[in-house]
C-alpha cells in the first residue's frame, strides 16, 4: 500500500481516467486495500467473470492475476482489458501445460475434463467444462453420474469436490504454492488460542487444514458464511487481502489471517505485484493489455459459458 498523500492523489487520477476511459475497475479480494477500494467490483474469480462478461464499459480494469484477466478478454473480447502487471501469474495455473493436457486427454478419451478456472486459456480451450471454487460442486453434479472425470490443475479443490459429491475425479497433480503453506499445526495452535474463533478455509488449502476448518469455500462466500454466522472471530485461512473486504463489510467481528509455520499471514506474491501506482499508469497508457489468439479465445469460450449457465 501506498502512503496516504500519495493513495489519495492516486485514487483521484484514477478516477478520472475511469471517466475519460469510459473504464471499469474490477478486483479480486486478494489485491491490496488501496486497488479494492478504488474499483467498481470486488469479488472471487467467479463473480468477477460475470462481471466482465456483462459490463458495458469500454475498458476492463482487471486487478487480479492473469487467468483472470485473461477470463475477462475471452468472455468479453470487444472490450480492452488491461492487467496492471503482466508478471501477475499464477502457480497453480502454470502446474498445468496445454501440451501436456492435450496428451492426457488423449489417453482418456471417453472422460469429461473439468478445468478449475486457475489455468491459461490455452488450457481452457481444451476442456469440456470450467469451474471456480465458489460452483465446482454444482459443476461436477451436473456432469452425468456414468462419466469418468478428469479435473485439472488443483489436486486440493478436487480432493475437496470428491468429499462433497462422493464422486470419483482423476486429479492432476497441481496445487497452490501459497495455500500448501497453511499447515494443520500452525492453524490448531492459533485456534487453541481462540477457541471461539470459526475457522474459514479456502478448499485449495491441504486435507489436514481443510479437517480443521468450520466452513471451506470460495472468498466470496467467506463474506456470506461470516455476516451470518452467530460467531464474531473467525480464523481465515487464505489469502490474507482477503481480510480487507470482511474488515470493511462485516463491521463488528474480528478476523485473524491464518498464519503459516513461519509467518502470521499469507500472501500471494502475483496478486501483490499490481499496486495502485501501476495500476493508474496502466489506464494512463492503455497497457499492459491482454491479446489472445481468436481460435484459442473461441474454443476458451464454450466450457466458461457452461460453467456461466450453471451459476453459483
Ligand atoms: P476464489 O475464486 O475463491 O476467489 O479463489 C481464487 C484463487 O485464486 C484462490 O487462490
Ligand atoms: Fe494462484 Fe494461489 Fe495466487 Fe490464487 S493464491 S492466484 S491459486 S498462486
């Protein structure tokens, strides 16, 4: 975050160029208070893709990580989607190669391949169905029970489907480097020390935190669960911009970042590498800009409007 004379100076340019762009901001809740507070949508990659499949503006603001903003030019290829850094990538997304994918979908030719929406477009392009964490349930329940189904790149959230909806899912071996890092030991600790604290997990967290946890889904629904439930301290175990949204609409409760073995909060090193200073330079200049070949785009585009069709 940027010092306050210098947020507000900022977040006065930014507005303006939002007018003179005709732009809209969107962020995830993981980006920093400073870039959450200046957009227009804050949300999960779920919410997010809605949104940029339905704006009207002419320019996609997207402060999030690539596959997102990637997300937003396949649904919405008219438009111009700028991501404030271009290094904003995703470990998990890149576990997972086109290539490779296409090699083994080819060994299994009679599987439905579900596709957790962190992976490139290239990737998408060869799947039948995407899914976030705030539906993936609903997406693999829709999938006829006689189907074999292989689901890429998060080995945790499909370990996590599998326990929802007591089906089979041959798992790609990917994970997410930042929520492997939440370990049982350090979460049991914090929780002995505030034994009436909820504890809200992201489902790409690992088994032996998931077990621990009150409730695990989607940050859009870590809102949801924390408005309505009866409890006021809450352990969350994911990213720790996450605590900036709950902070701001959940007013009254308290909320404890979940620490790892070696640090008391977690964060994810793309999602902190746009800021509000490259983010008005990136609306300043129209760039850095996401492009994508139209064939890519266009095959991308049918399993994310399934998963659309589905909803949350
Ligand atoms: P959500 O869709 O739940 O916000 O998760 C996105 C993500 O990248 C989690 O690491
Ligand atoms: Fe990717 Fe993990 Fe960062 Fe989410 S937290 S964007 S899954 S590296």
């Amino acid at each position: 975050m940027v010092a306050p004379l210098e947020q507000q100076t900022l977040t006065a340019r930014m507005r303006e160029l939002k007018q003179l762009r005709n732009a809209v901001i969107l962020a995830h809740n993981y980006q920093t208070g400073d870039l959450q507070d200046v957009a227009d949508f804050v949300g999960d990659s779920l919410g997010l893709a809605y949104k940029a499949r339905d704006t009207e503006a002419d320019v996609i603001l997207f402060c999030g990580v690539h596959f997102m903003a990637e997300t937003a030019k396949i649904v919405n290829p008219t438009k111009t989607v700028l991501l404030p850094s271009l290094e904003a990538g995703c470990s998990l997304a890149d576990s997972c190669d086109a290539a490779a994918l296409a090699k083994w979908r080819a060994e299994n030719p009679d599987a439905v391949v579900v596709a957790y929406i962190n992976c490139t477009a290239a990737v998408k392009a060869q799947t039948d169905i995407i899914c976030t964490s705030g539906n993936a349930v609903k997406v693999v329940n829709s999938i006829p029970k006689d189907k074999r189904i292989l689901f890429v790149p998060d080995q945790n959230l499909g370990q996590w489907v599998m326990s929802q909806t007591g089906r089979e899912l041959i798992l790609w071996p990917g994970a997410c480097h930042v929520h492997v890092l939440f370990t049982h030991k350090a979460i049991f600790q914090l929780k002995q020390q505030h034994p009436n604290a909820k504890i809200v997990a992201h489902p790409e967290c690992v088994p032996a935190v998931r077990m621990l946890a009150d409730e695990v889904c989607s940050t859009e629904k870590m809102v949801n669960y924390c408005r309505t439930s009866s409890a006021t301290e809450f352990i969350i175990v994911t990213e720790a911009g996450m605590l900036h949204r709950l902070h701001k609409e959940v007013p009254g409760k308290r909320f404890i970042a979940g620490p790892t073995d070696t640090c008391n909060c977690n964060e994810c090193p793309f999602m902190k590498m746009n800021t509000l200073e490259n983010a008005v330079a990136a609306l300043e200049n129209l760039s850095p800009e996401i492009t994508l070949d139209e064939t890519i785009r266009r095959q991308a585009l049918i399993p994310i409007e399934r998963m659309l069709a589905i909803g949350r």
